[in-house]
C-alpha cells in the first residue's frame, strides 16, 4: 500500500495522489505579467550594457592619451 494511502485511509490512493501532484501553470494564467518582466529584464540588461560601453570607451580613451617618450 502506497504511504499516501497510508497518511489519508478515507482517500483513495489515486484521488489523493493527483491532488497532491497536481500543479497550475502560472506563466499560462498570467501572460501578460511574464510578458511585462521580460521586457523589464531586457531594458535592464540593455541600461547595464550601456553604461558598461561608456566605462570602457572612457578607459579606453584614457589609456590613449597617456604621454610616451620614445628616446
């Protein structure tokens, strides 16, 4: 006998199992809410990207105009 016939013996096995097991599909019921943190995650990622480009053009630019003797 399964344990979950056990721990619920007025229950059949199988009615107890599938209420247990059963899950719901959150991103199904909410798309527009998936849809909503998607393109907040991209306009993230691209800000962040952004700034990063800027940091390595200054970096860049600095490293550039350093002095060098060549003699």
């Amino acid at each position: 006998m399964a344990v979950i016939g056990l721990v619920y013996p007025a229950i059949p096995a199988t009615t107890t199992r599938r209420s247990i097991i059963k899950r719901g599909n959150w991103a199904d019921k909410n798309r527009g809410v998936v849809l909503v943190f998607c393109i907040v995650f991209l306009v993230v990622v691209g800000i962040m990207a952004l700034f990063g480009y800027r940091k390595f053009l200054k970096r860049k630019a600095e490293k550039e105009s350093y002095e060098t003797s060549s003699a």
